[in-house]
C-alpha cells in the first residue's frame, strides 16, 4: 500500500473531532446537571435558551447551583488527567526524537477514540457522570492535544529541510488548525440541534477512526529504523528521556540559563491566564443574561478559534518589522481587552463583538516558543520542546483547574470575576518580556550566545 509524507489531512481531522467535542461535552455536564437538578430537560427557543434571568425566583437560585456544580465537575475531570498527561506530555514528545513521529500521533488519536466513546456510551446508556473520569484519564494515559500537535509539528520538521519550505509547511499546518477548529465549532450546535448528544458523539468517534488507519496504513515514518536507539522502557531509555532537561540547564552560560528561565515563566503564567479562562466560555453564555442555545454557542466557539488564523497572520507581518517581545506585548494587550470585556457582555452581539479584541491573542505562545529556541543549541532543541510539553501540560490542567474552581465559587454574585482575574494576572508575564527588554535582550546576541556554547564545548 503506499504511503504518503502528507500530515495535514490527520491534524483536520482530529482537530475537528477534539475541537466538536469540547463545546459538546461542556453541554451534556449541564445538561445532565440540569436534569438531576430540575427533573426535566433544558428549554429552548429558537434563539435562546429559555433561562431564568429574575434574580428573585427560585428558579434562578437552582440555575446558579447548576452553574457551580458544572464548573466543580469539569474541575475534577481536568485534575483526573493531571499526573498522566504530565509524564505522558514528555515522554512521547521526547520518544519522537529517536523512535519515530508515528506514535505521537497514532496515541493519542486512539486516546481521542476511547474518551469520546466513553461520553457516547454515557449518553447512549444514560450512565453516571462518574464514567466521564475514565474519559479524562484514558486521554492523559494516551497522550493529550499537546503531545499530538507536537508530534505533527516535528514530522513537518523531518520533511522540511530548508528554512523556507519549513515556514511554508508550519504555517500552512497552522491554517489547518484553526480552520478545522472554527468548522467544528459551527458544526458542534447544529448537530446537538439536529441530532442529540448520542449522534452527535458517534461522529467525532467515526473520525478517529478514520484517522487511525491513516497513520497506521498511509502516513509514512519520517524517522527510519536504524535511527531507533534504546528503547524507551528500558533503564537507558528512561535516563535519555528525562537527563535531556537537566544537561539543556547545565551545559549553558549563566545569562542563558536566567533568561530561559524567565521566557519559561512567562510562557507558563500567560498559558494558565489564558486556558482557564477560554474553557468557561460556554458555561458563562449558558448562564444569565446570555441564555445561548447549542448554536450560538457553536458560533461563539468558531469565531474564537479563528483568532489562531488572525494571530498567524499577525504574527508573519509583525515579524518583519517588531522583535519578538513587541509581539508578545500586542498579543497579551489582545487578550487583556477582550477578556475585560467579556466581563461585562450581557448581550448576545456584544459577546461575539468580544471576539474582535481577541484576535491576536494567540500570539503569545507560539512567539514565546520561539524566543525560548534560539536561546538553546541546536542540539539541545528536543529537551526543550519536551520541557515545555510537559510544563504546558500541567500549567493547563492547573489552569482550567483552578479557573473552575474560581468560577463556581463567584458565578452567584458575578460571573465575570474569573476574566478580569485573567487580566490582571497576564501583568505578571507581561512585566517579565519587560525585564528582559530592558536587561538587554537582543535576539541576534542569544544566537551568538548559542554559538559561543557550542564552541565552548567543542574546545573542552
């Protein structure tokens, strides 16, 4: 059979299948929440969903306890995931390196497989909620959204050798993200609409399937077999694994290992600012004076996910006249303001308004990535990437951890208190870019600095 060195198609599809799951899922806790609560099914018209607004009725009271014990949910099933996609997050990103890309791609899509099934069974059975942690840790078991997108990212990297095609390729990778995830997010209210929650998890599912025939039948390795070293669960498998880390700190000069540092801290406060606050999107609109249905909800979620495609764009024409830290600056300024709105959104045009001072916020990260890379050597690239995976995996699950839980505990006297907590909090990584601009951080000196390393080894 032949194969192909084509990856996109298998991040479209299981973007796709991740990102119709996430509103979905949001949905069926509250819905289900709602039942118990109410012993009967969520109302709705056909623009709204039917809400108690009048803070004076008993009914209003209930739907406030529903909001609480949603948002305490979801903070148990991310907390479920911590420890398993925290060792998984570096493991497989470091495996990539030497054993193969397959496999951080193949893994978690059967991860995404087994969690979806897990919530179809739930909604076909009418099972517990309780069923849902098997979700959480399946996922995390099998590798998470991170590890996947990274894998996907190294074989573009395998494939393109030239600086130019490399560009080319990961920023075309990154169209596909963010179309996919904006369809899905269209899609995720119409099916719920017109299909239920059994239907409209049974899709997602037939995707990864999809997708795992792909990559085991069709997607070429990039990484050849007399490139396999030691296995990965042996002792010296496991010593090459997590020793990357430790040596990318060591064999490094004092101002490199300062400014890592504080790059690596930045990365990690704007990620818990940012994730925790995103996935409480959807509760926040179901809830008062919003009152969204399945749709507008879906609506909401594609017009946020298009801020990777805008913050894409941003960041390839201000790169060609900013620095780096200036264009982290604009990101988080983006976020900041629309998050502050957000707070304040008691209309339906003026929530989606919201969207439009969110559209760079995506910046930040990729950026700060990439100031973090050309602070290390070339050959020290994968400890670093592993480093962040797995930083980002436990600063993630943290964030939507402790946003759940901020959440539920305001969300009766004002819903808005966790965005405006993510604003303030984003200060803090802003100041730290900050520092290091006025400390004197140039980027053409940090990749002097990488050469002076490297030849600084090379002479001892």
């Amino acid at each position: 059979m032949k194969q192909f060195r084509l990856v996109e198609p298998v991040v479209a599809v299981y973007c796709f299948a991740i990102f119709i799951c996430f509103p979905l899922g949001q949905q069926y806790i509250y819905h289900r929440l709602w039942n118990e609560e109410f012993n009967s099914s969520v109302p709705y018209s056909d623009n709204v969903s039917q809400c108690e607004t009048n803070q004076s009725s008993p009914n209003f009271i209930h739907q406030k306890e529903v909001q609480k014990q949603a948002s305490f949910f979801s903070t148990k099933l991310d907390l479920s995931a911590l420890i398993p996609s925290l060792v998984m997050s570096l493991i497989l990103v470091s495996y990539g390196d030497r054993h193969g890309r397959k496999a951080s791609l193949l893994l978690p899509s059967i991860g995404g497989l087994l969690s979806v099934g897990v919530y179809f069974s739930a909604s076909f059975f009418s099972l517990p909620l309780e069923i849902l942690y098997a979700s959480t840790v399946i996922s995390g078991l099998l590798g998470s959204f991170a590890t996947f997108i990274g894998g996907c990212f190294s074989y573009v990297a395998d494939i393109a050798k030239d600086v130019q095609s490399k560009n080319i390729r990961i920023a075309f990778l990154d169209m596909v993200l963010g179309v996919s995830s904006g369809i899905a997010g269209i899609a995720s209210g119409y099916f719920m609409r017109e299909f239920g929650f059994k239907v409209s998890f049974a899709i997602p599912a037939l995707l990864h399937i999809i997708n795992i025939f792909y990559i085991v039948f069709l997607l070429e390795e990039t990484v050849k077999k007399a490139e396999f070293q030691q296995h990965v669960f042996s002792k010296e498998g496991f010593k090459e694994l997590f020793s990357g880390v430790y040596y990318m700190f060591k064999h490094t000069s004092c101002k490199n290992r300062v400014v890592i540092s504080l790059l690596l801290f930045a990365f990690m406060f704007y990620l818990f600012a940012n994730i925790g606050p995103s996935s409480l999107f959807t509760l926040y609109e179901l809830d008062s004076p919003l009152c969204w249905n399945s749709v507008l909800i879906g609506w909401g979620s594609a017009f946020s996910t298009f801020c990777f495609v805008a913050s894409f764009l941003g960041v390839y024409f201000f790169s060609r006249c900013l620095q780096d830290a200036y264009i982290v600056f604009i990101g988080m300024i983006s976020w900041i303001t629309g998050v502050i709105l957000a707070a304040f959104a008691h209309t339906t045009v003026f929530m989606m308004l919201v969207r439009i001072p969110l559209l760079f916020a995506a910046m930040p990260l990729p950026v700060l990535r990439s100031m973090m890379s050309k602070v290390v050597s070339e050959s020290q690239q994968g400890a670093l990437f592993a480093c962040i995976a797995c930083l980002e995996s436990l600063t993630g699950i943290l964030g939507l951890a402790v946003f759940n839980t901020i959440y539920a505990s305001t969300v009766t006297w004002f819903p808005g208190f966790s965005f405006l907590l993510s604003a303030g909090l984003c200060l803090l990584p802003f100041g730290v870019v900050w520092f290091l601009l006025c400390i004197g951080y140039q980027e053409r000196n940090h990749v002097l600095l990488v050469n002076e390393d490297v030849s600084t080894e090379d002479e001892s």
